[in-house]
C-alpha cells in the first residue's frame, strides 16, 4: 500500500498551509493546481515570519518544480 502524499493546493493561503503543517508536522509539501499538478514546492521557512494569514500561497512558493 502506497500511503497518500500531503500536498498544498495553490488556492491556499499561507494560513491554510501553517496550519497542515503544524497538524501534519511536516516541513514541506509539493504544490498541486486543480488538476492535480506539481506547480510549487513550499517550505516551513517559506511561510515563517510576519507574512499575512490571507497571502495567497501562490506568492511564497517556489515555482519551478522538476518532474
């Protein structure tokens, strides 16, 4: 059995993301849009610090994800 992979969705805030962090304990997660495509890579250290809750995750994450 294949465990399932914790992804962000691009759609997320940065709130959203700090959270399923916290929840999952976890410190990075790959980026997925609505079909289901790796987008993005985030990092803890990406979402850290005094960014806005609302901040579309789009704006903090590393865009350029090799498959």
């Amino acid at each position: 059995m294949v465990p399932s992979v914790i992804v962000g969705d691009v759609e997320h805030t940065v709130g959203d993301t700090r959270a399923l962090m916290d929840e999952k304990g976890i410190h990075a997660l790959p980026v997925v849009n609505a079909a289901g495509e790796a987008v993005g890579m985030v990092t803890s250290a990406d979402v850290l610090g005094d960014l806005p809750a609302d901040m579309p995750l789009e704006e903090v994450m590393v865009h350029k994800v090799y498959t």
